[in-house]
C-alpha cells in the first residue's frame, strides 16, 4: 500500500452554503481563528434549488468559499459539520491544480498547524 506523505500541502477550495449571512460570518471566522483557512469569502444572497424529502425546494442561502490544504481539510470539515444548522451541509472541496505561488505559498504558511 502506497504511503501518505506526513504533511499534504495541496490546496483547496471548499465551499458550503448556509441560511443566513451571521451563520457564513460564523463559519468563516472559526475557520479561520482556528488557522483550518486560511481565507474565506462570502457570496450572497443566492437562490438554491434543490430537491429534498421528495419535493422541490427554493432557498436563500450565503455560500462560504474556504481556502486550506488538503491535510487541513478533514478538521475542516468536522468544524463545518459542528457549527452548521443544515442536516446534509453541501460541502465541497476542489483541488487548486495552479495558481500564484506567493499565494498559495501564503495559503500554506497561514493554515500550518
């Protein structure tokens, strides 16, 4: 079996979506106090349509965008899922294939345990 290296510093974008802009607000900024971002913004109001329990629904809702590493991520997550109201928060995380080096040499140093 492949070994993981001890450190994944690839970066991520993560992105949830919530019900209101103090619970993005919130999200954010635990995130990134607790250095598992190293930024994150904040779009809104959007309209979500999705289906749920069977039935089409319309929503407002804020989107949280997150940047961190691919190590950072799993506590990431656990702190989205902690501190969300929604049963099945969507919470999705693209690899960063390219970008500005001093960005995301920044990104790194800012989410470094």
């Amino acid at each position: 079996m492949p070994q993981q290296p001890p450190h994944d510093d690839r970066c991520l974008m993560v992105a949830t979506t919530t019900d209101s802009e103090k619970a993005a607000r919130d999200l954010a900024t635990t995130a990134v106090e607790h250095r598992l971002a190293a930024c994150a913004q904040i779009d809104g109001p959007v309209t979500s349509v999705y289906r749920w329990r069977g039935a089409i629904e319309t929503a407002t809702e804020w989107r949280v965008l997150l940047k961190t590493t691919a190590a950072r991520y799993p506590e990431l997550e656990s702190r989205i899922r902690a501190g969300h109201p929604y049963d099945v928060p969507e919470i999705v995380a693209t690899e960063i294939t390219t970008g500005g080096a001093d960005y995301l040499e920044w990104l790194r140093a800012e989410t470094a345990p």
